[in-house]
C-alpha cells in the first residue's frame, strides 16, 4: 500500500465544542493511527485572523485547541502536530500561490460570495464591505497549507470542498507554469459527521450558539443538555429517536449495544427528563478522563508549546527543503545557481574564496613538479643568470606548443617568474 498524507487544520477562534470533536479531531486520530498514513494536523491560526481581532480569543483559542488534540489521545511522535504561524515557509507559499492565482477564481469563494450577498441584502457596497483582502485571499492560504506538505487527503466539513477545488486549480497552474511539484488532493467529507445535532437540533455550530462545549464543569454541561429542544411527548408515550437530538448525541458517543438499548428505551417512552440525565451521565462518564488531562495541559501550557515546537521542528525538515525547491522552479534562487539541465552547458560560477583556493592549489602542485629545477637553479653559481635563462627557454618553448600543453607551460612559467623574482630577471 502507497503512503497517504492526510492533513487538516482547525481554525482558532472558538473554545473546542462536540461538534468539532465528533466531526474532525476523532476521525482524524483515527486516520493517524492506521498504517500507511502520514498525517499533519494543525493550529490554523493564521486563518483566526481573518474572522476574528480579538487577539486574546485567538490566543486563548490556539492553547485550547491544542490541549484538546493531546487530551483527546493525539500521539504527537506518530501525527506532526503543528501552528500554522511556526511555519514561515507557509505564508511564503500563499504569495507564490496568490501570483498563480486568478482573481476571477477568488471571487467565486463562497465565504467571499456569502459576504457580498450580506452586502447586498444590507444595502451596503456589495463587493467590497466588511471584506479584507485576507477574507478575500483566504482559499490561497488554505491552498499553501495543504501544498506544503502535498497532502493527498483532507478531511473537512462539506463547506469546505470548494477549497479543497480552488487548491487543485492553483496547483494546476503552479505545476503547469513551473514544474511538477505539487500533488491534487482530495476532500474528505464525512457525511455521518456532518449531522452532529446542537441543543436546538440544527447543525452544532459556533455561528448557530448551539454548541456543547467539550470540557466545561460538570453542572455547565448537564445544564446546557437540560436546554436541548425536545417534542412535547409525555413520559410513557414512544418516542422518535432517529428525530431526538438527545438520541443522536448519545449515539455518537455510543457502542452499537448502548445505543440499541436507549434506541429501546425510546420506544418504551423515556420521559424527556429522564434520557437528558441519562445522556448527561453517559457523556460526563466519556469525557472526565480527558477532562483532567485536558485541565492539567491547561495548567502546563510550557509543556503543550513545547510539544507544539517539536511538531513544528518535524514539519520543517519538510517545508523547508521543499520551499526552497518551489522557489527555485519559480526563478527564485541564488544567484550562482544553475538548475540542472542548463548545468552541463554553463560553467558553475564559483565564490572568489573558492576560486582564490583552487589557485593556491594549482600553485603548489606545480612547485612540486618543479622542485627539481628550481632547487638546481639555486644550487648553481650564479642562480640569477641561471634563473633568467631557464625562464628565456621556457618562454621561447611556449610557441611551439598548443592547447592544454601551453596552458601547463604558461601555468609553469608564472610560477616559475614569481619564484625567481627575487632575482629580479
Ligand atoms: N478553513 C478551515 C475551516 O475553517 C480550517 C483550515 C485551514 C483547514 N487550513 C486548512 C482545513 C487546511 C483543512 C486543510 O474549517
């Protein structure tokens, strides 16, 4: 089986709800832990600043989505686990990304598309209100954080998907244009996942304020499930629990057998009262574990940023080396550098030290071929009159002689001159 890289990243602009739980961090443990998977979750805390100004909420954001993935089981020696602002060569790529991109292209974002329709129905300037160019630009950040590290898979909600399409065609077009770097990827959606209900039964969501926070204080939660919308059945009358969000949540967390035995009493007509304690009881039960660990994180935060580091050391052994080939293939390079076909054609331009070293090296290895006679020079009677001499025949030899055999003989003689400059001849 192929190697796969599975890769997806959470935005931090919320506290980390069941919805985010059930729908990205659980199946993408579960993704890291099959063999053959390479797998890069992230902090995209990057993207935060898009949606959101508040610094302290995104900072506070990032230490509990990143206590969250640990608490919840991530093993950081198998997954690379990383914040998006530690690696510097991903904004470096949404710049070469955003010049391959056309602006056509962003301006069916739907995430741009959904603030002109706001626009429009505010009667406010459509295209541009309330839209930075970072909102704008943001399917092209996304793009580089995906190409980085050439992901094959991205597991993502079904809002998503356009992005995941957006990266295939600025790859497209970077691979085109350059050269073949990039892998396409694909969008993983989770149609199961997507259903996960909120107390007033539509999507949980942060923008709908439906959510069931992961790790809040016991009595929060039971009093937050208490609020969950319910029919107005009796106890003793059946109830519906494919229509009950009260059963759905409890499904989620379930075995097939304990949801066969609530979908049983269901049936038998559970009061509401009842089943929302039950499923109180069963959730505090599944979430008190990582609820300590998650606290104690909290309380190490040196101890959650180291591991974060050491996820950003593992993730730039790749992203640097491969930033550097993608600037390359782009035309950005040092100045010496010639890429590989065009080597053999064009000599490599060495720095003056390295030249100035191959000098001295030739040197000496003529003066070795020439020890003999430059010692018998010396060893003469009148060394200057037998220096000059020698240089005379030396000299009147070099027209006689072509190609590499003058450049030696000429090679000779200067080393020859400065040797016997100090008998100025
Ligand atoms: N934009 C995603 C969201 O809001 C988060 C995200 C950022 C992401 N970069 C990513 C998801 C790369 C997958 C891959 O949900």
């Amino acid at each position: 089986m192929s190697q796969k890289t599975v890769l997806t990243g959470i935005t931090t602009t919320g506290t980390p709800h069941i919805g985010n739980y059930l729908g990205a961090i659980k199946p993408a443990i579960a993704a890291s832990q099959k063999p053959g998977v390479e797998s890069f979750f992230f902090l995209a805390d990057y993207h935060a600043l898009i949606k959101c100004h508040d610094p302290e909420r995104v900072a506070q954001s990032s230490r509990e989505i990143a206590a969250t993935w640990l608490a919840m089981g991530l093993d950081t020696d198998v997954a690379t686990f990383y914040r998006q602002s530690d690696i510097p060569e991903i904004p470096e790529l949404t710049w070469i990304l955003t010049c391959m991109t056309g602006k056509g292209l962003m301006n069916r974002s739907h995430a741009y598309k959904a603030s002109v329709d706001a626009n429009q129905a505010a009667g406010k300037n459509e295209l541009d209100d309330g839209v930075t160019m970072g909102l704008f630009s943001y399917p092209m950040l996304m793009a580089a954080d995906i190409l980085m590290f050439n992901a094959d898979i991205v597991p993502v909600g079904k809002d998503q998907i356009q992005h995941i399409e957006m990266t295939r065609d600025i790859a497209g077009s970077f691979n085109h244009t350059y050269s073949p770097l990039f892998k396409m990827p694909e969008a993983q959606v989770d149609v199961e996942t997507q259903l996960i209900p909120g107390l007033d039964g539509r999507k949980m969501s942060k923008s709908y304020d439906n959510t069931l926070p992961l790790f809040c204080a016991p009595d929060t939660l039971y009093k937050l499930i208490k609020q969950i919308d319910t029919d107005s059945k009796l106890p003793g009358e059946a109830k519906d629990p494919d229509n009950s969000t009260v059963f759905q949540l409890y499904n989620c967390f379930a075995s097939l057998d304990q949801a066969q035995q609530m979908r049983d009493k269901f049936v038998n007509g559970i009061g509401w009262g009842d089943a929302k304690r039950e499923l109180f009881e069963f959730l505090d039960e599944k979430l008190a574990g990582p609820r300590d660990e998650y606290n104690r994180l909290m309380n190490d935060l040196p101890f959650v940023e180291a591991v974060l580091q050491k996820g950003a050391a593992k993730a730039r052994q790749k992203s640097v080396p491969f930033m550097e080939e993608i600037r390359i293939a782009a035309g950005i390079r040092p100045l010496p550098f010639v890429p590989d076909s065009a080597a053999k054609k064009v000599k490599k331009v060495k720095s003056a030290a390295d030249l100035a070293k191959a000098a001295e090296g030739r040197r000496r290895g003529i003066l070795m071929q020439l020890k003999s006679v430059i010692a018998a020079v010396e060893a003469s009677a009148e060394p200057a009159s037998a220096a000059a001499q020698l240089l005379a025949e030396k000299t009147a030899l070099l027209g006689a002689l072509k190609g590499k055999a003058q450049d030696k003989a000429e090679n000779e003689l200067q080393v020859l001159t400065e040797e016997f400059a100090k008998y100025s001849c």
